[in-house]
C-alpha cells in the first residue's frame, strides 16, 4: 500500500461516488477520537456526486462531500462543495479511492438516494454512539453479549464514519455491517480501496496505518 502527495486540481476530475475523504483534525475532539483509536484519522466523509460546470468550460468538475459533522451552522448530515472544505480545513486531508471491484458494486443511485435523504431529513450528529464505538476495549466484556460500549445500529442520527459505512451498504459495495460500531479508522481500513491514496493536504509524515487490509465483514455483527 502506497501513500502519494497530490494536488486537489489535479484530484478533482478523478474522484467519484463512493469515494471516501478521511480527515485528521486539530481540535479537541478530534485529539481525542485519534487517541481513542490509535491513529492519525479523527474523521471521515465520502464524496456524494460529482457535477459538470456548464458555464464554466476551462473547470468543469466540482464533487460534493457528504458527512455528519458542525458545519454551516448544523450539527449533523451535511452536503457541501469539497473544494470549500479543503481550504478552510485545517489539518490533514486524504483521498481513498474506491478499487475498481468495490466500484463495479456499487449501484450508484441506491448510494446516492440513501445518503441524499439523510441529509434531506437533517439527521443530527450522534455524539454518544461516536465516542462508544471508539471505546472497543470493552466490546468483548460479558455483558448480554457485548460489552457497555457496543453499539446497537440505530439511523435514528450519525456520526461520521456510521453514515459513510451505512451509505456504502445501501448502495452494495460492501456486505451486510453493523454501521454504528465503525470508527473512522476502520473504515479507512477496509480492503475495498485502491492499492494507492493520496494524501491532499497536511503534515506529509502523517500516515494512515493498516490501510486497505481489514475485511469489512468483521463488522457484521
């Protein structure tokens, strides 16, 4: 597995649908998620769609990003242009493009109409299932089966990586998982992403540790 450095310019009319963004950031949560999880990704997004800029031939692509995250005054599903966020974020910025087998997958409209309707219904970020699905340690505790911090799935809200890995489910790139026990890390662990990612902005020493070897049906349960 290979990290490369790269511009957004040069990025921007390769990524599509389904393409996850991992972000690590500088704030106190983000601090906190990273430390909790053992690595540098504290958050992450995927891209909704890209659109074509008719009135503009000389840039003619722009993505959209979906994610679950404070943001134009809301707390939760929010869609916005990523060239916008990649500007005015301050941390590191990394692009995990999907393998051409988890592309051929995923039925683009299926994706795209479930992420669209979370965003639709202005779900709101769901701060408890977050911070219980980074504290694993207790997972395998007896108790009913799970430990305290076990998450059962609930779409009632989200938090990051449970609206990315439950929008990559709906649109069948990945099997069956339980969403809401996915850590942004796993998900930028899952072995459904190109050999190579790109790192778009921030400290080059950062790395995304174990990328693209885990099977996403570890987390079925």
């Amino acid at each position: 597995m290979a990290v490369e450095q790269i511009f957004y310019r040069d990025a921007r009319s390769m990524m599509k649908p389904g393409d996850v963004i991992a972000f690590g950031g500088k704030g106190e949560f983000s601090e906190i998620i990273k430390f909790a999880t053992f690595s540098e990704v504290s958050h992450v997004g995927v891209i909704l769609q890209t659109q074509v800029m008719k009135e503009d031939p000389t840039d003619r692509f722009f993505n959209q990003i979906i994610e679950s995250t404070s943001l134009n005054g809301f707390n939760g599903v929010n869609i916005s242009r990523f060239s916008d966020r990649l500007s005015t974020y301050n941390g590191e910025l990394w692009w995990l493009p999907l393998s051409d087998d988890s592309r051929t997958k995923l039925d683009a409209k299926k994706f795209y109409d479930f992420l669209f309707n979370e965003a639709k219904e202005k779900k709101a970020y769901d701060m408890p299932q977050a911070i219980k699905s980074a504290l694993d340690a207790l997972d395998n505790l007896p108790v009913f089966g799970h430990g305290p911090t076990y998450n059962k799935e609930d779409f009632s809200k989200f938090f990051c990586s449970e609206l990315v890995a439950a929008g990559l489910e709906a649109g069948g790139a990945i099997s069956t998982v339980n969403a809401s026990e996915v850590t942004p890390i796993d998900l930028c662990r899952w072995n459904i992403y190109s050999e190579t990612y790109y790192q778009l902005k921030g400290d080059k020493n950062k790395k995304i540790t174990r990328y693209n070897t885990l099977s996403p049906t570890d987390w079925n349960t």
